[in-house]
C-alpha cells in the first residue's frame, strides 16, 4: 500500500503533507489576534472545544505572508507533537498516492523551500514538495538584527 499525501499549494508551489499528520480540512471562524505572536501565526481559532493556533503556511516558509484569512477560508488542520494547528494555505487540492520515494529538489528552490522540504514527490497527481512538518511549524529562521 503506498502512502497517501494531502496536496496544497503555498507560495504558488504544488506541496504535500503526509495524511498522518493531518487531522481535517475545515471552514475556519473567527480568528483572535495574540500579541507578540511571531509574524507567521496569524492568532487563536475554535475547533469543537478545542484551541488551534492558526499559522499562515506561506509566512512559516518564509515567503510573502497571505494575511489574515476571511472567514470560511478552509485550513488543514495538523497534528505536531500533541498540538493541533490550522494551516492556511493558498489552495487545498485533495488526497493523492504516493508513487515512489522522495527524491533531492532540483535546482535552488529557496531557503525556505530547501528548510521545510523532505524532498521532491511523485504522486498520482503530479509532483509535489513534501513538506517537513516540524520544519514548517518552527517558523522561517531569523536572523539577528
């Protein structure tokens, strides 16, 4: 049985998430700013009695951030380490089999392609970035001021 991703796009870029690590894909509602948050988490939104931490997909890799969402906007919502997030991405396509391991990325993708990358996918709905959850969540890296 081969494995099964959940493609998107961030940035204008095909990318996959691995279906173990994604809980849904929901309508999101009213998002509350936190303070001093990092630029990449857009706030605090409500999923069923529980709190997600909202992160905009394209401002943790590094890239122009998408802003706030309106709402019924729909995120990914993904599991890291016992902590569920909502990821706002730029489109959600579907669930697509993986054929085949991840290959190195061509090219110079980016710094923030080459940091959330576990490398270039083929799937049963063409290529895709897999992403490195962990990597993304962690933010773009910062440099010191």
């Amino acid at each position: 049985m081969s494995e099964l991703v959940v493609i998107v796009e961030i940035g204008h870029r095909r990318a996959a998430l691995r279906t173990g690590d994604v809980q849904s894909v929901v309508e999101l509602e009213a998002i509350s700013v936190v303070p001093r948050a990092p630029a990449f988490v857009l706030g605090l939104t409500a999923l069923r009695s529980s709190t997600l931490t909202v992160i905009d997909a394209a401002a943790a890799i590094g890239l122009p951030p998408s802003g706030m969402p309106a709402p019924g906007t729909r995120a990914v919502i993904v599991d890291q380490a016992g902590h569920r997030y909502a990821l706002v991405v730029d489109a959600i396509d579907d669930v697509a089999a993986v054929l085949g391991n991840p290959a190195a990325v061509p090219g110079d993708a980016g710094p923030g392609w080459d940091r959330v990358s576990a490398g270039l996918i083929e799937t049963d709905r063409g290529p895709a970035v897999l992403i490195d959850l962990g990597a993304l969540l962690a933010g773009p890296l910062q440099t010191a001021a």
